[in-house]
C-alpha cells in the first residue's frame, strides 16, 4: 500500500508517475472496478466546500497530485511528494499500452469537435487501438443512453473529461454499473489530446509555471485562479499547525 500525504482533507498519493501508471495497468486488467482522480488545488478547494466529494474520495483507489501546487504544499507538511502526476501524462501513457496489450479504450467527454480531434490523433498515432468515445455535452436524462454506449463497448480503460468535479461524480455513481477495470477523471486532457487546446511549452513545463501559460491564453480563468492563492493560504496554515503539534508531542 502506497503512503498518502493529506492536504486539506485531501489523501494524495505519494508514488512516482511510474509507480501510478504500474497501478494502474494492474488495475486495467483485474476484473473489478477502479478509480483514479487526478486533483489539483482547484479540486481540494471544491472538496472543503461539497460534501459529496468528500464521500467520494473514500472510493477512489489513488489520488495524484496534478499540479505543482500540490506538490510545492506538501513539502510545507515535511512530506514531499515525489512528482506531479498529470492527468494528461497518464492519458497518453495508458493509451499506448492498452494499444500494445489489445486492451480498449473510451473516451468521455470535451465538445463533439474536439473528441473527434482527440480520437483521430490518437488513431494516427496508435494505429491498431480500439478506441471509441461519446461527447461530454448530456442531458441527465441521457446518462443511461451514454453508459449503454460505454458497456457496448467493454472498455478497459475509460478516460473521462467532463470538467472537475462533474467527472469524478459520474465515474463515482456509476462505477460499479459500468463494472470498468479503470476509470481516471482527466480533466481538460481531451482538449489537449487533440490539439484543441495548446499545453504550455516546455519551458513552461520546465519552470513549474504551465497555471501561468494557461492564465495569459485564456484570461477569462482569472476566476478559477483565484482559487490558488486560498489553496497555498489554507495549506499553510494547516500545514504549520501540524508540523508545530508534532514538535510540542
Ligand atoms: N466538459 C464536458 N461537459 C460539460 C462541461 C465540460 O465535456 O458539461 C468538458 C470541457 O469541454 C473540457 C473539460 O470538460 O474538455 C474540462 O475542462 P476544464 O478545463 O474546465 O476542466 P479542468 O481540467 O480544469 O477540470
């Protein structure tokens, strides 16, 4: 069992991106359910505020730090965690080897223009994959439609994109139903995949700064961002108080 480090209530799991992926490969072809969620500070603030994710992250079998706040907070906790461990970065890395192992895969979610981009790259890149995929623009009434698509199809591996938190709410309430070996919330990975949206260039990358590069092209995530600043203030605050219980034990 990998350790965790609990940031806000949040269990994050300490393992490096290759020990993540190793995981989830076993997890790929046992014959019960898993759940990965890939969090970032966004998504620990929305769990201080949503009960129902606070529930949900009891089932899910591995949390990863996505996103170098995350990773930049536990050390405040004097247990840093090894890497970032993107929801992106295990996308592509488990589409290759589903394409090397015969193992099928779906894709869940981003507008019906920019899934079908994202499932061509992949094709052109993975010739021999089984790969299908549904748009993430539905109707409550149409989740059964949309799960009937998903078990037509026996997926081992289904990447869902539907924006945090309703992603992990939809794996979480029909994961058992599904009955998919893995299930991964991934974000905007869709948008990526398929060129929709540009992920920040490697220096970018290099330098820990991708929120940045993501800032300056859409302005409009001001909003959203502002939710960093209160994850670093409230990660602090408890990280301090915790580091200051354990000298005075
Ligand atoms: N999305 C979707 N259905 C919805 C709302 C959003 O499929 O009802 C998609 C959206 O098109 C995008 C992804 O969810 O591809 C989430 O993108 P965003 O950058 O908002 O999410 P984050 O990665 O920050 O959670």
């Amino acid at each position: 069992m990998v350790s965790t480090v609990v940031v806000l209530g949040v269990p994050f799991s300490s393992a490096s991106e290759s020990e993540v992926l190793a995981d989830c490969m076993n997890y790929m072809q046992d014959e019960t359910p898993h759940f990965v969620i890939t969090a970032g500070p966004e998504f620990v603030m929305k769990v201080g505020e949503d009960e129902k994710l606070r529930r949900i992250l009891h089932q899910a079998d591995l949390i990863t730090p996505d996103g170098i706040g995350i990773v930049i907070a536990s050390r405040w906790y004097g247990q840093p965690l090894t890497e970032r461990v993107t929801g992106v970065d295990l996308a592509q890395k488990l589409i290759l080897h589903a394409e090397e192992q015969g193992m099928r895969v779906f894709v869940l979610g981003a507008s019906e223009d920019s899934l079908q981009r994202a499932l061509a790259t992949i094709r052109e890149l993975h010739p021999t994959i089984h790969i299908a995929g549904r748009n993430g623009y539905f109707k409550h009434a149409e989740v059964s439609d949309v799960i009937a698509a998903i078990r037509k199809e026996a997926p081992h591996l289904l990447l869902v994109g539907l924006g945090q938190p309703a992603q992990e709410k939809f794996i979480a309430d029909h994961l058992q139903e599904m009955g998919i070996p893995l299930s991964i919330g991934v974000g905007g990975a869709i948008d990526v995949l398929g060129g929709t949206v540009k992920r920040a260039p490697v220096v970018f990358q290099k330098a820990k700064l991708e929120w940045l590069y993501r800032l300056l092209r859409e302005p409009s995530r001001v909003r959203r961002q502002v939710a960093l600043p209160r994850f670093a203030l409230a990660a602090w605050i408890e990280a301090k108080s915790q580091v200051r219980g354990r000298s005075t034990s």
